[in-house]
C-alpha cells in the first residue's frame, strides 16, 4: 500500500541526522520550543503507542485510544533529555522500522476497518471514518510538520 510506503520515508530522513554533533541535537527551534532530540524522540514514542496500543486494538475490532496529548508528549520530551543524540535515532530508527514491518503483515481489510478514535467514528480534518489507513496519512502530516521544523534548525 502506497501509504505504507510513504510513512516508511521517514526512516530515510532519519539516516540524514546520522552526522548531528550532540550540540546539533540538542538545537531547539526557538527558546521556547523543543530540541530536535525532543522532537524525534516525540515522534517515536507515538510509533511505539500505534504498535503497541492502536494496531493491537484495531485487530481485535476495538476503537482506537489516543492518550492525553500534552502528557504523552510530555513524557517523550523529558525522557529525551536523558539520552544522547545517537541513542534516540537509534531508538527512532527502531521503532519506525517495526511498526512499519507490522502494518505491512496486516491485511488491507484490517488497514481500512472503519473503527473510531477515543469514540469519534469519523476523523474531523478529513471527514472520513477513521481507520488505521487513515491514521497513517495523518501521522505521515504529523511528521512532514516535524521534518519542516527540524530542517529550518539545521539551516
């Protein structure tokens, strides 16, 4: 599926970080915002959260549960500052490539059930019923947004 390819991507941009000095990691966007170690590390602790939560409920025919945003994303932070620069692309890297080996056992039916997130059946940006196809496309945005604001430190 094209949109499995697409998230796959990510990996590749990930490779392109693989030459940040510890100081390049720990860049923020502005004083107030997230360091690029924050912001890859936020990313790969969602990819954790659909292949451990999301994925596992939607097989079972279950709706999906996102956690409170601003605490999960907390948590990511935080544990970032803990860890170097190479450790979270490492994990990153990891963490992208199972969850992208996983959706591409499951079965098209699987990857378009109409399902709902924390009890909304249908996603309010696009207008559709969410399913994990769905989901996809918007993590792929998730991370395009993320790619843009990292590209603009490195600059």
């Amino acid at each position: 599926m094209q949109v499995i390819k697409e998230f796959a991507s990510y990996t590749e941009w990930l490779d392109s970080l693989e030459n940040l000095s510890e100081s390049d990691w720990n860049e923020q966007i502005n004083s107030e915002k997230w360091s690029i170690k924050q912001i890859v590390l936020h990313i790969a602790h969602w990819d954790n959260h659909l292949l451990n939560v999301i994925i596992p409920s939607v097989k079972n025919g279950e709706g999906m549960i996102f956690p409170d945003f601003d605490s999960f994303n907390a948590r990511a932070t935080k544990r970032a500052e803990k860890l170097t620069g190479d450790a979270v692309l490492k994990e990153s890297l990891s963490s992208r490539r199972t969850l992208v080996n996983m959706l591409e056992s499951l079965s098209e039916e699987t990857l378009i059930f109409k399902t709902s997130a924390n009890g909304v059946s249908h996603d309010p940006h696009q207008g559709v019923p969410y399913s994990l196809h769905v989901i996809i496309e918007e993590f792929i945005e998730h991370d395009r947004h993320h790619m843009k604001q990292i590209e603009s430190i490195l600059k």
